[in-house]
C-alpha cells in the first residue's frame, strides 16, 4: 500500500492558531512568529508540540488583547525588509565588495519583533531596578479614547531615593476594552504595580485628570485603590 501523504489529507490552516501558537501560514508552510521555524506538516498537534516545546513558558502568560496585540505586532514588523533593500542598493553602488556584509544582516519582521521584546524586556528590568531604588513615589494617570474609539489608560511615575536622585518615567498604556469605571481603572493600576514589582507602600501622591471614575467620592479610582 502507499504511503498516504499529508497534501491528500485535506488538511487546512486553521486562523484561530494564529493568536493561540503565534503561527502564520506563509504559502504552504507554516511559520512560527516567534523564532521563524517552518512547521512542516500542518497539523494542530504538530503546530501545539512546537509551541509548548520552544515558547509556552515566556508567552502563556499573554492573554486576551494582550494576546492579540503581541501576535499582531509580530505580523506587522515588515520595514525592516524595505531598509535592507535600500542598503543592498546603496552599498552595491558606493562599496560593491561589501555587499555581502549587508545581504548577512537579518532584518525580517520576525527578528525586529524578537529584537524589540529585548528591548522591551531590558527597559522593563532598567524602570524596575529604578524604581525600586526610590523611598517615595506617585503616579499620574489620564484616560481618554483614541481614534477607534477604545479608552486608553496612561500611567506616568514619580519617585524620590534617599539621596534625592529623581526618577520621572512613563509606565505604561493599557487598552480598556470594556467599561471604565474606578473599578477597571483600579484593577489596571494593580496590575502594572505588580508586574513591574512597586511597592504600593511608598505611594505618596496620586494625580488624575478629575474624570469622576478617577476622583469619585465612593467608587472613584482613587478611593478604590487607597482601599485596596
């Protein structure tokens, strides 16, 4: 009997992979987002193994919008393509025997997307080795809509150490897909505290736009968060 091959099997890339492994299809192979290994056979179980082999541990944790936002920027990074182009053309022009110089460098979208969550990562660890330094801080937030119409949450911080050094950074900026209440802004400010590791108890100062879910007297942001 032959041999049944996978092209008879029928078998279709499913769209919802995408979001769930950060996989594309790329025309008939199947491309992993994260470290550009092609998947060879088109099956889910093959598509999964990879996943939780290779990057379950540092994006499990990516959930929701979060979720598709990440896997959305990963797909978008494609600039980089057009910059090497523009450098092969310039280079064969002004230094031709060091064309193969430029055509080593990796500029697809799924290395400047790997390449910008380093440095995401390293910022990240930088704020926090910063902050935590700081025997005061406050923040300051404002929330408004942006063009689509989705609430945008934005967290600035101040802080103070023991020498007087002044640490003055933005957090973060989270899309609040659902209601804004003193609740949801609330449960947003914890979050990013506790993701960057921010010692809520040297809080003293918070200053908000006045919106009433930021300074409402019973269920404003402020007081939620004073008595959380």
């Amino acid at each position: 009997s032959k041999k049944r091959k996978v092209d008879y099997e029928g078998r279709k890339f499913n769209n919802e992979w995408c979001i769930k492994y950060f996989i594309v299809q790329h025309n008939k192979d199947v491309v992993c987002l994260i470290c550009q290994s092609t998947i060879a056979v088109m099956k889910e179980y093959n598509i999964k193994r990879h996943y939780d082999t290779k990057h379950s541990a540092s994006y499990d944790s990516i959930v929701g919008q979060s979720r598709v936002d990440k896997m959305q920027q990963m797909v978008n990074f494609d600039d980089g393509e057009f910059i090497k182009s523009c450098l092969e053309i310039f280079i064969e022009n002004v230094s031709p025997e060091k064309k193969n110089l430029v055509e080593q460098i990796s500029l697809s979208r799924f290395t400047m997307a790997r390449r910008i969550d380093d440095l995401s990562e390293n910022i990240e660890a930088f704020l926090k080795d910063r902050i935590s330094k700081c025997s005061a801080f406050s923040i300051a937030l404002d929330e408004s809509t942006d063009v689509s119409d989705t609430a945008q949450l934005v967290v600035f911080i101040r802080g103070v150490t023991d020498n007087f050094e002044v640490t003055e950074e933005f957090l973060d900026m989270a899309s609040m897909h659902s209601t804004t209440t003193g609740q949801n802004i609330c449960e947003e400010v914890t979050k990013l505290m506790n993701k960057l590791e921010i010692d809520s108890s040297k809080l003293v100062g918070i200053t908000t736009d006045g919106a009433p879910s930021m300074v409402g007297k019973n269920n404003g942001f402020v007081k939620r968060f004073l008595d959380v």
